[in-house]
C-alpha cells in the first residue's frame, strides 16, 4: 500500500505560474539531456560467487573426513538453530557439478570456496588423507572444465576436533598446525590454483568462539586468553603465508578474507573522513591492522593494559609477511562522526530504526562497499583488493509457480554494486566480487533458517531453483554493468 506521495501531480505543477513554463513545451526549446555513461566495470573484472566448505559439502564422514569443531558444536543441544548441523546441507560434496554448471550458466569467471582441514588432516597434523584432496581435485577439474577460476580459502572455520582439544587457537601449536596443513596442501594442489587465501574472517572464529561463544567452539574465556587467541591467530596467518611461498609449484598469489569492521564517514566533508580513517585502523587494531602495520596500535595495547597481548618483534614480522591481495568480506558498516581527543573518532550508536535484512545484524548500507576499500587502500596503500563476500539474507518464498522472487535481495545487490561501480571508476583498485552466496547453504548458528543464496535449495530433495537475484547477477556480469 502506497501510504503517502510528496510528488504533485503535472497539473497540479502546472497550475502554479512559476513552474508552468517548465511544463508546457519545454521540451523543444532545452537542449537535449546526455545519455550518462553506462555503470560499467573494467573489461577484466573477475565475477564470481562464494561458498564455505562446512556450510555447503554435508558427507561429514565420507572418505576419511575426521570430525570439525563445528560438528561437534552443531550436534550440542541448544548451540544452532533447532539443533540443525552441517551433515548433509547442500551435498555438495557430491552435487558439485550440477553446482558448477549453474555457476558457468551464471557466466561466472571466479568461484571462492574452502577447504576442509580436517579433509586433509582428519587429525589436524601427522599422516595426511589423501582421499580428502582428491575431492577437491575432482572440483578443480570440474571449475576448470567450465573455465572458471578457483580461489581458495585454506580456513573457513572448520577447526580440526583434535587441535581443538588440545586448546584450539589458545594453544601457539595451532599455528604451526596450520602452517604445516597449508604447506602440504599447496604442495599438492599449487598447480591448479594460483589465488590462496590462508583465513576467513579471524572476528568469527576467535571473538565469536572463544569471547561470545555464539560460533564453534562456543567457549567465553577471559579476556586474555581470548587476545592471546587472536594473536595465534593472525600469526597463523604469517605462518600460513610463508607456507604457501614455499610450498607453492608456480608461482602464486597470496592474500586472506577479511570481514573488516567497516568504517564510513557519516558525512562526507574532511573532518568526518579523517575520523573514520582513524576508526578503521583502531577498530581492526587486532587483525588486519597488525598483519597491515606489522605493529600493534598504542591505543590497542594501552586499552588492554595487562591483558594485552605478548609477542616478539620476530613474530610481528611473520604476521606482517607480505601479502598480493587482500580480501574483503563486506556486509555493512558504522557511520562515523569526528570525536575529541584521545580517540579522535565516534562510532555512532545505531538507531532503532535503522533498515536491516532478514538477519538482524546485516543493516543495509550500500556506502559499506564504497568505503571500507577506499579507506584501506588510501590507509595502507593495498593495491590489489577483492570483494571476497558480499550478499544479504532475504525471507525467500518459493511460489507455486515455482519462481523465487526475491526482490529484496535484488535491490540490496543493486546499490551496493553501484557503490562499488563507484569506487572501481575513481580508481579503487577492486579486482574481483564474489557474491555470497551461490547457494542456501548452513549458516553457521542460524542453521537454515537464514538463505543467502541467490539460488533456493529445499534441503529435504536438493533441488535448486534460481532465484530473481541468479537472473539479475546474470545480467550484471553480461553486461559488465550495474543500473
Ligand atoms: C560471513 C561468513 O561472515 O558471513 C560466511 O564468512 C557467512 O561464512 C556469512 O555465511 C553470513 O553470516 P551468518 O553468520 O549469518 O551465517
């Protein structure tokens, strides 16, 4: 229902005098508006879509696979949505195929997908499992066949059960275990993929499973056991790139997927600006920061006090190892305002009203696409950057006609590729988009009940239906263009 129109009608406009010459046969007598540029992209941007080996694959016990943190969260009474868990979701561990099919009728040049350590190492180190690779081999061959770019995220959150019990990523182990589980797995599959990823989003598998404990392993330890965790972790990261380089066949690219807080000036004017670059690098102070600066901010440490974190110069240098892309995972993003001394910044509180997708945290600001890559690269001077994940949850409905028509979703994906057509034509150096996600997969704690996927999938027969958003995706990447 249309509840209230502030537009007059034309003859209510031409009624009064001072507009009624712009009304009546103005048309003849102004020259004529200039078609605008096409919204376009740059001829070799690279089109794609995400997926994460947990919430797609299922075959939880096939071929020698050893058990995850997220089996183990998932089968706990009450952790997940109604008990839901990974075991089976889209199967794609065996529907890959038809799967990548519907990628390449996408036109899709780029596929982000995970893989699963305990695949590899069903014990998180010692004898690896062959019969794990050779999944991924088979998927390989298969983006290959369809002429579509593989890019591999070596941890999307699938810890190893066996780390876990022996402290997970509070343990400094952990680290090296990745390390070893990254150098093996490049050695082996380095001759068909040149873009690395080493983790996803370290906020979700640290702060979300060892401080809220809303992700696997559910845990709420104190806070310097918590920092302590992050610190292994983005050492990891360093030691994964290492690992990677030395691994690695052929040459490749390396880099991680970040789900940088996002920052935006609320207005934008100098001051604002300023003050949400400052916010930025404080506010990512733990992760991309350190592994940017290869220094922990003053004000990260200083707010720490005794909880803060111990390290060596030597290990700031290993998590600052050069990287050749970085990732980002954009969702949304905080409104800044400029702030007094010490900070400099306010992050501005959200107000009740603020518009929000089926998800109750995913708000919608299309600016968040524009911003977080301007910021970063005019920050740090990145010069290659990918749009690792992007995308919204949306109250699907299949129809009886058997159409998806998610117009939500469509105009979500619409004005956040517009912003991001924004920054690509002033220059942003955005290489790549992968939109999250292909496929209704598990999400995580929110089980099922929360699609992101531009294609339907009825978990009880697997059968995929292309949603409004698929056509208008399709489209996009067809004409290289966003209107
Ligand atoms: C990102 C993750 O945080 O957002 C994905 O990398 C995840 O794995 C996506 O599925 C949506 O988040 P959530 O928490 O709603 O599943």
């Amino acid at each position: 229902m249309q509840r209230r129109s502030f537009l007059k009608s034309a003859a209510a406009l031409a009624a009064t005098p001072a507009l009624a010459s712009l009304t009546q046969g103005a048309a003849q007598t102004l020259p004529a508006i200039p078609t605008p540029a096409p919204h376009r992209f740059p001829q070799n941007f690279l089109w794609g879509t995400a997926t994460a080996a947990y919430q797609v694959e299922g075959a939880v016990h096939e071929d020698g696979r050893g058990p995850s943190i997220w089996d183990t969260f998932s089968h706990t009474p009450g952790k997940t949505f109604e008990g839901q868990t990974g075991d089976v979701s889209d199967d794609f561990y065996h529907r890959y195929q038809g799967d990548v099919a519907l990628m390449q009728r996408l036109g899709c040049k780029g596929f982000r997908f995970s893989i699963a350590w305990p695949r590899v190492f069903p014990q998180g180190t010692g004898t690896p499992n062959p019969k794990g690779l050779d999944f991924y081999k088979r998927l390989l061959d298969a983006l290959n066949a369809a002429g579509i770019e593989p890019f591999c995220t070596l941890f999307h959150w699938d810890l190893p059960q066996a780390l876990q019990d022996q402290g997970g990523w509070t343990n400094r182990a952990t680290s090296h275990a990745f390390a070893d589980y990254a150098h093996y797995t490049v050695s082996q599959l380095s001759d068909r993929i040149t873009h690395w990823m080493t983790t996803n989003e370290f906020d979700s598998f640290i702060d979300g499973g060892y401080g809220s404990g809303e992700n696997a392993p559910g845990l709420q330890l104190p806070r310097r056991e918590l920092v302590a965790a992050r610190h292994n972790a983005v050492l990891a990261h360093g030691l994964g790139v290492q690992a990677i380089r030395a691994a690695a066949t052929r040459p490749v690219l390396v880099g991680l997927a970040e789900d940088i807080s996002g920052c935006m000036p609320a207005i934008e004017d100098a001051a604002h600006i300023h003050a949400a670059e400052i916010a930025l690098r404080e506010e990512n102070a733990q992760y991309i920061t350190v592994i940017l600066e290869g220094r922990y901010t003053d004000k990260y440490l200083r707010d720490l006090g005794p909880d803060a974190p111990h390290f060596t110069p030597e290990e700031l240098k290993t998590i600052s190892a050069p990287i050749d892309f970085l990732g980002i995972n954009i969702y949304t993003t905080q409104e800044v305002v400029p702030a007094e001394a010490p900070d400099g910044y306010l992050i501005v509180p959200r107000p009740a009203t603020y518009p929000h997708m089926a998800s109750d945290w995913l708000f919608i600001n299309p600016q968040a696409i524009y911003w977080t890559p301007k910021l970063v690269s005019s920050l740090w001077g990145v010069k290659t950057l990918y749009i690792t994940e992007n995308g919204c949850s949306s109250d699907d409905v299949l129809r009886p006609d058997g159409k998806v028509l998610d117009s939500d979703r469509v105009m979500y994906l619409r004005n956040y590729l517009a912003q991001m057509q924004r920054g690509v034509a002033e220059g942003i150096p955005i290489r790549g988009y992968f939109l999250w996600s292909l496929l209704d997969n598990y999400e995580w704690g929110s089980g099922y009940s929360k699609r992101f996927g531009i294609t339907y999938v009825d978990f009880k027969t697997e059968t995929r239906t292309p949603k409004l958003s698929y056509d208008f995706y399709r489209e996009v990447i067809a004409k290289n263009s966003v209107v």
